[in-house]
C-alpha cells in the first residue's frame, strides 16, 4: 500500500477502469486528451463539402461538435475510449436467405456498450468522489473514431473503420469523458500501407482509397436509407438486406484477428442473422416488432425491410421468388415497398413476372410505383409478352 488514495492519483483511476473495462470484455481501453481535434474537423469539413455524408444532412455545426467533447461535458479533460469486439461465426446460409451485417445479428450492441459504459463511468465518479464523467456511444455528436484514433486503439483504415491492434476492425467504440486529467496514451504511428483489399472488393464503389468514403453509396447506408434505393446501386446490393461487411472480411488485421466477440455477440437466431427473403418480403409490423426490436436492425420500420428483401430478390434472380413479388406489388401497403418490388421482377423478366408487372400497371395508382413499373417495363416494351405467343 502507498497510502495514495485513488481520488488524487489518476494514474490509479485510469488503472482501475481499463481492468474493470477488460474485466468485462472490452477488447482494449485507451486514453484520448480532450482538447478538440483540428484534424478531424478538417477531414469532416472537406467530406462534408464533398458530399459525402450528403444523406445524413451533416453540416460544419456537426463537425465542430464532434471534434470538441465540451460539447458532451463542460470542462472535460479525457476521453476513455474502449472497443468491445464482436466478430462472431457466421450463420450457415441457404440461397434465397438475405445477409445481415455482423453487427446486427445480436442483441442490440447499444444496451451492452451503454451498460459497460456506465459502470466504469460509476468508477471513474466513485474514485474522484464527484459527477466528472459523461458516455458516449453512437447516438452523441462525437467523432468516435478520431478519438479512438487519438487514443492509440488502433488506427482508422482505408474503409475508414478504425482497426484495433489486437482486435481489428469488428470492434465498436464507447466513450466516457471526464474533467479528470488522465495520463494519455500515444496515437499508434500506423496505416493499411499499400493494402486495398477494402477499396477492390467494396460491391458499390464506395471506398475511395484515400481513407474517405463516399457514404452515400456505401451498403450500410443503402440499406437503412428510408427513401427509395437509387436504381443504379440496387443490382450492386446483392443479397445484404441490413449493413454490410465485405470491406471488413477482406481486411487482413481483421481477418488475422478472428471471431473475438463473446457468447453475448453470438447471433440472437437463425432468422435475423440469415432471413429467408420470401418471409421477410411478407414481414409486418407486429411480427417485425417480435422478430427484430431486441437488435440494432428495430429502428428503421419493417417496411425497409420488406425493400431490401424485394432488392436482394431481384437480384438472386430465382424465378420461384415470382410469386410473392407480384403479391407484394399487388398488396404491400407501402408504396416503396411495391416499387422495388416492381423493379425485382423486371430483373427477373419471367413470362410470370412480366405479367404481374402488366396487369399492375393499369391498377396502380402510386406515381412513383407507376414509374417503376414502367421503367422494368421498358426493355420488354415492343415484346409480344413471352409465353402467350
Ligand atoms: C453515421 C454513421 C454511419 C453511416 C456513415 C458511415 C461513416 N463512414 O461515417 C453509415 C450508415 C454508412 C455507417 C456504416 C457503418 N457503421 Co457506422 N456510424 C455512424 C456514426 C453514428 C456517425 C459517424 C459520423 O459522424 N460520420 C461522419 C464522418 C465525417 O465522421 P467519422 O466517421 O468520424 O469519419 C471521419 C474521421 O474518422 C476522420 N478522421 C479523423 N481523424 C483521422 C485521422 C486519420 C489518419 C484518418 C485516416 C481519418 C481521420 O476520417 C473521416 C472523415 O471522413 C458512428 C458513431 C459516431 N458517433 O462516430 C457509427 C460508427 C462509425 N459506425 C460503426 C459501424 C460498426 C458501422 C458499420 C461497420 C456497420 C455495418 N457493418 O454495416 C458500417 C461501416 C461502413 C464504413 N465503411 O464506414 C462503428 C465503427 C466502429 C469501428 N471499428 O470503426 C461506429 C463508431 C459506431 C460505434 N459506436 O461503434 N455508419
């Protein structure tokens, strides 16, 4: 014993959460100083002026709230940053089930991060015998990865995800900022180098290879978007119906690190890691809720499902899907819903499925699925419809 009590030793309090944090599985726990973060604000300036976040809305307020953690806590000092890995096994899939991105798959990542986060930051108040410590994880405008960057976790790759050392890049990010002084860690002086693995194999484009992104055309934003998909980007979906991970399996530190996520990762079942795409074409809102309210896939509505599910079918091209898309186009009552579908079975342009589209096309009364219909339509235009001939 020293007879130094933690609460003037910060040493200590950092010493007491990075054990208590690994204690409960976080991969790696660093410390970032607080101070704001010109270069990340300047990296988000040019990509903001770029476009590239152009279907979040983001704007210069965001970025100087990112880059500066008073915004989050008055006086803050630190930013404790912890990465919690949740790379697990892959669910076996069977063709016309959809791809859910890894992060999804299990019990909302946001319950387990907040809970960790608000025991050390329980610890961290504890020891300095005061309220000096606020969380972020996600939701609070604050750059998690520059910070994380910063802290010495890992660095930000070329799919502009930040790869833990030990972890790679399959790890999410927490907060807690506090008023305390802590001792920092040192930024890791690393970069993917000549690799780009993630820039060739991105489906959509989407990875520059300059360490920018254009999210817009990333999967992961497709696929939550709420509007229509862009027609051009659809056929480059394939079969993800939720988030995307192609970038992420390439990336060698990520591949070299392995399943790391713990049993609390694991998927929460078969048909929200892997959904047969014909069931979740006719998914409701009722079952939707039972189905998908525990994971991260609840807040965007199950009519963004049943979207991507029509995508993903219009593009594993499998006539037995016919069926369902035309019943979808016929009753769904979401009007993006019957448009994606009516785009699906132009791709699939079965005798069947250019039938549903022809008799759709006098009923419906949406413009935009009337568009739709018509544009799937298009090609087939000076046809005798097939099979009736
Ligand atoms: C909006 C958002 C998205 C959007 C936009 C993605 C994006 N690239 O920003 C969409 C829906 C596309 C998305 C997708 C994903 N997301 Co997301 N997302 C966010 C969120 C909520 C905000 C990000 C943001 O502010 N973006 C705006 C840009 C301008 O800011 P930025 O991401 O901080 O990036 C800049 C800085 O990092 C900067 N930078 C700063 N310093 C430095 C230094 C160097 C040397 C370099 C090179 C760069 C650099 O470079 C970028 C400039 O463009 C964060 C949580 C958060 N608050 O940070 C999670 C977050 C980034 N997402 C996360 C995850 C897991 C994902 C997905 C993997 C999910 C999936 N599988 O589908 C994909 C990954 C796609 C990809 N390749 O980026 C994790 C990332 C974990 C990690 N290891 O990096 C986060 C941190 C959530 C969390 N708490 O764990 N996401």
């Amino acid at each position: 014993m020293t007879g130094r009590s933690p609460r003037s030793d910060p040493a200590a309090i950092k010493g007491l959460v990075v054990a208590a944090a690994l204690a409960r599985g976080a991969g790696s726990v660093a410390v970032a100083p607080a101070n704001p973060d010109a270069g990340a604000r300047e990296r988000m300036r040019d990509a903001f002026a770029r476009g590239d976040f152009a279907t979040w809305g983001y704007a210069d307020g965001y970025a100087r709230a990112a880059c500066d953690p008073e915004h989050i806590l008055a006086g803050a000092k630190s930013v404790i940053c912890i990465a919690l890995p949740y790379a697990t096994p892959p669910p076996r899939r069977a063709p016309l089930q959809g791809r859910v991105s890894n992060y999804a798959w299990s019990r909302d990542y946001h319950l387990r991060l907040r809970a960790l986060l608000a025991h050390l930051a329980a610890i961290v108040d504890e020891a300095a015998g005061a309220a000096v410590t606020a969380i972020a994880c996600d939701t609070k405008p604050l750059a998690e990865r520059a910070f994380a960057a910063r802290a010495g976790l890992g660095w930000i790759g070329k799919h502009t995800n930040l790869i833990a050392a030990r972890d790679g890049s399959f790890v999410f990010l927490g907060e807690i900022v506090t008023t305390l002084e802590l001792p920092p860690d040192a930024p890791l002086r690393k970069t993917c180098g000549s690799c780009s693995r993630c820039v060739d194999a991105c489906p959509t484009g989407a990875l520059r290879g300059d360490y920018t992104i254009d999210a817009s055309r990333c999967i992961a934003d497709l696929t939550q978007r709420t509007d229509a998909i862009p027609r051009e980007l659809r056929a480059m979906i394939g079969d993800w119906v939720w988030g995307c991970d192609v970038c992420q399996d390439v990336c060698p530190p990520t591949q070299r690190a392995g399943a790391r996520g713990d049993e609390g990762m694991s998927a929460i079942d078969a048909t929200v890691a892997a959904p047969p795409l014909v069931d979740l074409l006719r998914l409701r809102s009722g079952e939707f809720k039972r189905r998908y309210r525990r994971t991260a896939m609840g807040w965007r509505g199950s009519a963004v499902l049943r979207r991507n599910a029509a995508v993903a079918l219009g593009n594993a091209l499998d006539r037995s899907s016919v069926p369902a898309l035309a019943a979808s186009l016929r009753d769904d009552p979401h009007a993006m819903v019957r448009g994606h579908a009516a785009w699906a079975l132009g791709r699939i342009a079965s005798p069947p499925a250019l039938e549903a589209l022809r008799v759709r096309q006098s009923l419906e009364t949406d413009e935009s699925v009337r568009d739709e219909i018509a544009l799937a339509l298009e090609p087939f235009a000076n046809r005798t419809p097939l099979g009736t001939a």
